[in-house]
C-alpha cells in the first residue's frame, strides 16, 4: 500500500504548512505562467485527489488529504488568478495556455485566388487584411479575417487564413 | 461489487445508467425506454404513477400531475424568478417553513426533494428489476449553476428514495466525461448543454484522464419549456383571433398548447415548416373546435431568437472567464434536447468557427458519464480504454471497462474529475460590503481561511453573513445563510481575531467554519440555509 503511505505522507506536510505563500505549496515558481501550474496541479490531483482514495482510507485520513488538497486547490487558484492577470497584461494572441489549433486539413494556402472562396461581402474584409499584412500589421489583419469569418462564416479559406496569420503573429517576437 | 447508479434526473426527462462489464447499460422503463419523463401524478383514484404513465394524466388531471420540480427544488419560494416560473405551472404551490416551495395536491403537502425523490425510486426499482440486485449509491448529476441550497435538497431526494449519493456531478463535466474517459487526448472543449430547464456551458481541459473544468456559466431559468412557452403564447394568441376566445385561463387547454407547440418544436428541427390541427379544442359554447396552424422554421426561429443570443452571450462570456479565444476548442459537444434545434447549432458554429460535435445522443450522454463516475468511486472501473461518446449512440456491446475482480490490462486509470465552484462566495464585512473568499471556477474540493476581527469594543457575538454573486455590495447578492459565534471573549475592538474558513466539497456544497485565533477554540456553526428543506412540514 505504498500509494497509501504516499498520499498520508504528502497530506500531513501540505497540512502543516498550509500559510506557506500559493506557489510554494504548489511547489512553482513565483511568477509560473499559467501551464505550468496547471500541470503542476493535474500531477497533484492525480495522486492525491481524495476520490481516488475513498476506498483505501479512514475516513480521519481520508478528512486530513481532503483538506490538503483543499489548500493545494486554493493555491492555484491563486497562482491562476495572477497568471491570468499577468497574461491580460500581453496581446492575447501571445498569452500563455493557448494551444496552437491545427491546420485543417487540405486548407488553402493564402495565395490561392479569394474571390471563389469567399462571399463578396466578406472579400471586402479579406482584401483591407491583405492591405495590413503588406503593412506588417499581424493584428489587424486578424481582426479583418475574424471580421471576414463573421460573414461568411462558411468559408474554409478564410479560417485557414486565420490561422495561418494567427501562428505568423506567435512567431514574430 | 457493489453496483452504482449514475443518474441524470432532469427537469424535463431522467436518465439512469450503470457501468457494466459490457460497457454501460441503461436503465430501462416498463416499454424499453431509456428515457424518463420527470413526472409524477397522484390520480385522483390513489397512489403515486412515476414516468411516462404519469404523463397521461396531464390532460386529464392537470392539478394533480407534477412537473418540473427541478426548477422548484432548494429554491427559495420568494425569489423573482421562481415566481415567474411559478406562473407556467398547473399545480399548486405554496410557501412552506423556511420560505421554502410546497406542493399541494389533494390533501398532500410534500416538499420537492419528495417529489423528486419519487424520479429517483422509479428508477432505483427499474435498475434493480433489470440487474436483479439491490443498488444503494448513485451519483446524481445537477446543472453547474445549481446553488448550494439546491445540491443540499438534491442530496435529500437521494436519500428519501433510499440512495446514498455517493458525489453530485455538474451535468456538462459528466458529458465530458462519457466524451473523453479512455480517449487519452489533450484537447480543451466546450460542452453546451441546453436542455428541457436549464442552460449551462462548461469549458473543460482533458488531460489524459484529467478532467479540469476551466469555467463554467449558465441560466438556471432557460430551457426548452421557455421555447414551448414562447410558442404556446403564439398559438393562444392565433386561437384568440380564430375562434374568438382567450385559452389562456383554461389550464387544460393551456396544456394542450404546450404539447402541441412541444411537438411542432421537434417537427421543425427536422422539417422547414409545420402544418396541421390541434383538435378536441373545448369551445365556450360547449362545442368542440380544432385549431389550425402553419409554420415555418424561420417564423420559429425569429420567435425563439432572444432564447438563443442569451445562450450565446453567456458561451462567449465563458470563453472569456477561461481566457481563451474560440479558435483553441477543438470540440463543442452539444447535450440536452434544445441543441437539436438547427439554429442553436448554426448558431455555436459561427461562434466557434467549426461545427459542434453532434454525434453523440443529447439525452442520454450525461447519465453515462454519471454511470462511469459512479462505477470509479465505489471502485468497481479499474482500467478503460475507449468509452467513447459513440457508445451512447449505438450498442453497448463491446467492454471499454475492466472490471475490480478482473486483472487490469494497463495501468490503473480512474477518471480525475477537476470541477469547479459555481459562483463567487463572500461574507458581509463593514458598511455593507461583500468580502470575496471564494471565487467562482475555482476548483473543488477547495478551502479557503481569512482572519477577521470586531468592528466595536467587548464584542462577544459576531454574525457571519455568507452570500453568493458577484457583486461588491453584499445586498445586491443572493444571501445564502448566517453563521452565529457566541461567548467571545470581551476585547477591545480590533483586537479579536475570528479565522473564518470556507470549504466547498467536492459535491459544490459550503461549509463554513470560524474559530477564534487566540484562544484555538473552534466554534464550529451550521449555516442556516434560507430555501432549504427543514424535514418537516406545517
């Protein structure tokens, strides 16, 4: 029953340093952005999470992981809410825990002639984007192409666009 | 092993599951049904008629037939919104002790957790008829905006039908669940599950077999009755014009309306107009009329419009609660019965850029992911692999699930459910603010301490107000209770540190305790809870 012996162990030192600051008893850094202690916390919970020892425990230990893990939630909380707050500080294109959405499939490659892709209402749009990306302006193009997707919100061209634009922004520094 | 139940008791229809070694096996009805309506009668002949059969006395006997309770339960009778759904019901309801909702029927008064726990013996008594064992646990699943009073009163259900709720899941996280156990992605989704009463959409991260609600939203007052409503209101108004009277007082009339505009709903989710009678319409004169209607599906989706920009304003606000553009969901799944309406698909398409997953079955999804908890607390699914959201669709032959007795084939897997606090909780601190302890999405099980102190000299009693919302007033929030500590010691004021601590259980519910620093003496109180079940009733 090493688990057991493991959890109780890991439950009575989060217990008596519960005023520990949040990243501590998290064990990230103080400035951990968002992936971080959202791993750190799915690697707790997955050895910790009191359902998972509802079988194996008294119910006083199964009280005393409960409220270690109780406190661990609250910590991430807190490390969240600041990781958030720290995020909304950057464009948010470049914000933390935003994977990359993966290219569908057989998408066009923005050179592709627009006008058969896209209703003409929304070819309006596309073309002021096509004007801020020959400026370097990677935001408002997005915001053209989101702008583009919203009336015709059908076309597959224009959201492989999007996308295309949106990984060029990740990689610009 | 001891086998549990996973149920989704919903306002409209209940569902009930059980993981089994072949996968998971629905609880069904007398006819072979899955689904359930969430009815309950008392005919006037006697007794008490569960389900669908209770369903046939609506027209006969509106005043004893009950409906809905969902919407009643743990509610405080007061409160704006359940007065207005008050006035879309035909039985009676009158105010009981603690300001909670009573049902009065023929001589009976019962609260609601009665009533609902009729739903949950019903379908005890069908899964054990069907498994041919006694079942005590069940996990019961509630909307994510559920309140602490409401879980308190489902909880009570439970255990009047003779179950012990072993977890109360949010509907959306067990729809992931049944999504996402055994696929072993990464991937985040938004589950949208609009169903017969409520609305809630759920953002949640599947780490392997991690499951992190990001955020989470909904209106607890928004369903497919309302769309029913909005559409019987039409063909009142229609019955008005053409056969010159006003149905609207007749609560028999008034029901037939709703079946009607209910089945012309469904028809136009498939079809692009709607035309028929409604016949056996009683006439004032004494004779029996039939009203006619024609509808298109763009006449019902201009009427039920508002309906659908509430729940896209509220998805939109939950992207951002989670801080993620639409573009990094890689699935919607859509749950509860109103997301076949083609314009709430459309809909959430333009919202996220793709369309929402609809091949799995909107009715039944949140009961098997309830079934796949349920069997990982009492311990019995040691290992799964694949329990994918197709199965609730097609059979359930194949076994994605190993059971306790047998060797698990990989690694130990048990679900981790990661689910979060539905709304901001806070105590009433000096010149009518409200002090945030809690906040909302937090994750749970959580617990959270903050020292206070007294505001006058030799204060020896201090009330704890705990409310719910957002607010920075606590007045404008929803109060939830007061925590009453007593015999302090006589200091000056400033001096006296009181420790009060807020923990949320895993099941959503509040307690709250305070102790005073100093002396370490724990004054451990019970948060009186306005709208809650008392056990008895005057």
């Amino acid at each position: 029953m090493n688990a057991r012996l493991d959890v109780l162990m890991w439950a009575q030192r989060i217990n008596g340093n519960k005023k520990l600051p949040p990243h501590q008893l998290l064990a990230v850094p103080a400035n951990a952005d968002m992936e971080t202690a959202q791993a750190a916390f799915h690697k707790i919970a997955r050895m910790a999470h009191p359902d998972l020892h509802r079988n194996g425990l008294t119910a006083a230990e199964l009280e005393l992981v409960t409220s270690a893990y109780a406190t661990i939630a609250n910590a991430y909380q807190s490390c969240r809410n600041q990781a958030m707050a720290t995020a909304r500080m950057k464009p948010i294109d470049k914000a933390p825990g935003v994977p990359a959405p993966a290219t569908p499939s057989g998408a066009a490659p923005i050179q592709a002639g627009p006008q058969s892709a896209m209703s003409s209402r929304a070819l309006v749009y596309y073309r002021k984007a096509e004007l801020c990306l020959k400026r370097g302006d990677l935001r408002g193009a997005m915001l053209q192409l989101k702008m583009a997707i919203g009336t015709d919100p059908s076309s597959t061209f224009l959201r492989a666009a999007l996308i295309e634009v949106e990984s060029e922004a990740r990689k610009a520094p | 092993m001891a086998i549990a139940l996973g149920i989704d008791l919903g306002t409209t229809n209940s569902c009930a599951a059980v993981a089994t070694p072949t996968g998971v096996e629905f609880v069904l009805g007398s006819r072979a049904e899955r689904i359930h309506p969430s009815v309950v009668a008392f005919p006037a002949s006697g007794g008490v008629v569960v389900g669908a059969d209770a369903k046939r006395y609506r027209l006969t006997e509106p005043g004893n037939v009950i409906h809905s309770a969902k919407r009643f339960i743990g509610q405080n009778i007061r409160a704006p919104l359940v007065q207005l759904a008050l006035t879309g019901i035909r039985y009676k309801v009158v105010e009981g002790p603690n300001q909670q909702p009573i049902v009065a029927v023929r001589d009976r008064r019962m609260t609601m957790p009665e009533i609902s726990s009729h739903v949950l013996q019903y379908l005890k008594r069908c899964a054990e008829r069907q498994l041919g064992t006694a079942i005590a646990d069940a996990v019961v699943t509630v909307p994510a905006n559920f309140t602490d009073a409401q879980r308190t009163a489902t909880k009570e259900a439970g255990r009047l039908a003779g179950l012990n709720v072993t977890r109360l899941i949010n509907e959306p996280t067990a729809a992931a669940l049944a999504y996402g156990f055994g696929r072993n992605k990464d991937q985040l989704i938004t589950v949208f599950d609009f169903g017969g009463g409520t609305f809630d959409v759920s953002i949640l991260k599947i780490d392997g077999e991690v499951f992190e609600v990001l955020a989470s939203d909904g209106d607890f007052f928004l369903g497919g009755d309302d769309l029913d409503r909005a559409l019987a209101e039409v063909l009142a108004a229609e019955c008005t014009r053409v056969l010159h009277f006003d149905p609207r007082p007749n609560a028999v009339l008034m029901m037939k309306l709703m079946m009607g505009a209910e089945a012309i709903k469904c028809h136009l989710s498939d079809n692009d107009a709607a035309e028929g009678e409604i016949d056996g319409i009683d006439l004032p004169n004494g004779q029996v009329g039939s009203l006619s209607f024609s509808l298109t599906r763009l006449q019902f989706e201009e009427l039920i419009n508002g309906y659908i920009n509430r729940t896209i304003e509220v998805t939109r606000q939950v992207l951002a609660q989670a801080n993620l553009p639409a573009s990094a969901i890689s699935d919607i799944l859509c749950v509860g019965g109103s997301t076949r309406i083609p314009a709430v698909r459309q809909r959430l398409a333009e919202v996220f850029l793709r369309q929402p997953n609809v091949s799995i079955n909107p009715d039944e999804v949140v009961a098997q992911g309830a079934a796949i908890q349920a069997g990982s607390l009492s311990g019995s699914i040691t290992a799964g692999t694949g329990m994918g959201a197709r199965d609730a669709v097609l059979t359930d032959a194949h076994s994605p699930l190993i059971y306790g007795g047998g060797k698990p084939q990989t690694a130990l897997v048990r679900p981790v459910l990661l689910d979060v606090n539905p709304s901001t909780l806070a105590i009433q601190t000096t010149g009518g603010f409200a002090e945030k302890l809690l906040d909302k999405n937090a994750p749970i099980p959580i617990e959270r301490s903050r020292v206070f102190t007294t505001a006058r000299d030799n204060q020896t009693r201090v009330e704890i107000d705990c409310c719910r919302g957002e607010s920075r007033r606590y007045a404008e929030n929803e109060p939830l209770g007061k925590l009453v500590l007593e015999e302090l010691p006589a200091k000056p004021r400033g001096d006296l540190k009181i420790e009060v601590s807020f923990r949320v259980d895993a099941d959503g519910i509040l307690h709250v305790a305070a102790s005073d620093v100093d002396s370490g003496q724990k004054q451990e109180a019970v948060l009186h809870v306005i709208g809650a079940p008392t056990g008895d009733i005057a």
